[in-house]
C-alpha cells in the first residue's frame, strides 16, 4: 500500500477517534456546521450550472441577435436560449412594442429592459445570502464549539488534578476540530460567494449594453421590426 494511503488511513483514524471524544456540544456545533456547509455547496453546484449555462447561451443569443434582419426572426427563436437572462431583456421589449402598436415610444421599451433585467438579477441572487451568511458565522460557530471545548478540558484538569500538559492536551484537540469545521464550512462560501457576485456584476453589464443595442435597432428600423 503507498506511503500516501497509510497517512490518509491513519489521519482518518485519528480524527474519528477525536470525533467520538468530543462532548456533547462539540458534537451539536459539529452537526450545525454540517448542515450550513452541505446547504452551501447544494447552492453552489446549482448556481454554478445556473451561471455556466446562462453564459455560454448569452454568448449563443447575442451571435443570432447581431445576424438577424427583423426582430420577428428572433422572436421565433429565442425560447432555445432562454437560460439567459438577456432573452428577458429582449422579451420585455418585445412585449412593449407590442403595447405601444406602430407608434411606441424609446423611453417606454428602454423601461421595460430595465425592469426585465432587474427582475433577471433578483433571479441570479437568489439564495446568496446563505453564502454570505454561512462565510460569516460559521467561524464564530466553531470557535464557540471550541472554547467550550477548552473550558470543559481545563475543568476537567482542575477536578483531577493533574496539572501537565499531557493531561490537557488530547481535549484541547478535540476541542479545535470545531475550529477546523467552522472554517471548512465558511471558506468555500465565501469564495464562491465573491465569484458569484462577479458573474452577476458581468450579466448586469451584459443585460445594459444589450438593452443599449436592441434600443439602437429600434430606432433605426421604426415600423420595420
């Protein structure tokens, strides 16, 4: 068996032999932080395919918007890219133009996008703030676990009376794996948090310039949609 497999076997030993140790708030705030870690990643494999396909059809739908000679031409086949948030933007308009009849008016369908694009970004963000909430609490959640930890070793020290280090030192382990928890837990929700926000900075910037150029074929092309 490699080197690398006994080191595994025998960290993994350890750290469940810790695991049982531990009292019965360690193992509450242990559960607490598996449940916020495992809602976290659950949200960000979602968003993350949510993102990925929003993408790479945005980038599909501008290339077909940007050929076609009449809007009616992409009206017909902007449901195939609905995962991004700019088919809204331009569904909005649409359905502007069609309220306004052969005389609508810019500011009016410029309005409609806005709306349509601040409606997609609500969709975007949806759920983010357990990220956000998990990256800030967690840490805090573990340290709790953790001191209470260290109080209940040194009470434990204090009631046998063996002042050393090695009689202290296995329950102020145990009580640092809730440390450890708490920050596994709230490193990869804050990192995919920040990467989110990013990504929704870029469709929103995405969704006005889009809004922009569909405004600009508009006017140019009056009646002829």
């Amino acid at each position: 068996m490699p080197i690398t497999h006994l080191l595994a076997s025998a960290l993994g030993g350890e750290i469940l032999d810790m695991l049982s140790n531990t009292g019965v708030v360690a193992k509450i705030v242990l559960m607490i932080l598996l449940v916020f870690s495992l809602l976290s990643w659950t949200i960000i494999l979602s968003k993350y395919g949510l993102f990925r396909r929003a993408s790479v059809q945005s980038g599909r739908f501008v290339r077909v918007f940007r050929r076609a000679t009449r809007l009616q031409e992409l009206t017909a086949v902007a449901e195939q890219f609905k995962p991004s948030p700019l088919v809204a933007v331009f569904e909005g308009a649409v359905e502007e133009l069609k309220r306004g009849g052969s005389n609508p008016r810019t500011l009016s369908v410029h309005r409609a996008t806005q709306i349509a694009a601040s409606e997609e970004l609500t969709r975007l963000e949806s759920r983010l703030t357990w990220l956000a909430t998990t990256g800030s609490i967690t840490p805090f959640i573990g340290l709790f676990g953790t001191v209470w930890g260290i109080i209940d070793a040194f009470h434990g020290l204090g009631t046998a009376g063996a002042a050393t280090l090695r009689a202290v030192a296995p329950g102020i382990s145990e009580a640092l794996i809730t440390t450890a928890a708490g920050l596994f837990a709230a490193i990869p929700a804050v990192i995919f948090y920040n990467l989110f926000l990013q990504q929704i900075r870029d469709f929103a910037a995405r969704m006005d310039d889009f809004s922009l150029e569909l405004l600009n074929i508009i006017d140019r092309n009056g009646d002829d949609r």
